[in-house]
C-alpha cells in the first residue's frame, strides 16, 4: 500500500491590515508573496513547504490560539536567522538553552501585527523537566509569549519531587 504524503502545509489567517502584514512577512520570510489582490495575499515557501495566505477581515482576527514556528536543523542556521530577524527589528524575546515543552532549546520570537507569535528554534535534546518558571501561571513557555490563557502545567512527580520547588529560585 502506497503511503500518502502531504506535499505541502496551507495556513490561513485573518488578518487586520493587509499592507502591515505583507511589510511583516516579507522581512520574516525574506520574499515577496507570490500572489496579492484585494483583501487577500500568499506566499509559497520551499524550505519548509508551506503556503500562507492572510485575509483581510478585521472581525475575524482571534488572538491566544496558540503560535506557529519553525525548526531549523543546525545553531548556526538559528543564529544567521537571528541576525537577520534582529537587523529587521522583529525580535521580541530570544532564549537561549531552555528547557520548554520538555526539549532543551534555544530559540528566538517574532510577533506579527496581530499579534500572531511565531517561534524559531533548534532542538538539542528531548529534556525530562521543564524549566521550573515554565510551570507558573504567567509563563510562556509553549503558549507563546504574551498569551494571555494559560494550558495547565503537565508536572513529572518523580523530578519534581528530587529537584526544588518552582519560584523557589534554587534551579
């Protein structure tokens, strides 16, 4: 049996302003779209394969779904992308060997002008903790920096249990 494989991911946002976002994605992507017209503009990445397209409708714009991201395959590609996300003054918060989602990390944020959080990371090594400060209701590990709802903590006992208590500031 011939197994199916998706060539391609699509994504579709609403979006509220369609010039502020084109400005965005261009400088985040490194292109141009491949297609705009009224209301509505695309873009086809290769590397990762995906399409994007963005809609302008400003009543349809949700925040704190979540985020959206890329993983690149070495720390030097994390780092060129760094750079050219810093020098394009789209950095909102970089973090550097961190235990999320239980993965050591490093990564780096980009909000969009709706506030859509998209997340640029290396995996090192899958991790068997979070970061204690992870597991406190303000942060935004997994959630996205900023998100307002939090998903509950998912806690190992036994770790837990051998390391400090989180906020104690002992890790």
């Amino acid at each position: 049996m011939k197994s199916t494989i998706f060539p391609r991911m699509h994504v579709s946002l609403y979006v509220s302003d369609l010039a502020k976002t084109i400005d965005f994605y261009n400088r985040f992507f490194g292109q141009e779209p491949v297609k705009i017209r009224n209301g509505y503009t695309k873009y086809v990445l290769e590397e990762p394969s995906l399409i994007i397209s963005f809609v302008e409708n400003k009543d349809r714009v949700q925040q704190n779904f979540g985020h959206l991201g890329f993983q690149v395959e070495t720390l030097a590609e994390l780092n060129t992308r760094l750079g050219a996300a810093e020098a394009a003054g789209l950095v909102a918060r970089v973090e550097m060997g961190t235990n999320c989602c239980f993965a050591n990390q490093d990564k780096f944020w980009v909000n969009d002008p709706d506030g859509v959080q998209w997340e640029v990371y290396y995996f090192h090594a899958d991790a068997e903790f979070n970061d204690p400060h992870f597991e406190e209701p303000a942060s935004a590990c997994c959630i996205a920096p900023g998100a307002e709802e939090v998903m509950p903590a998912f806690k190992n006992l036994a770790v837990e249990a051998a390391c400090c208590t989180p906020g104690s500031g002992c890790c």
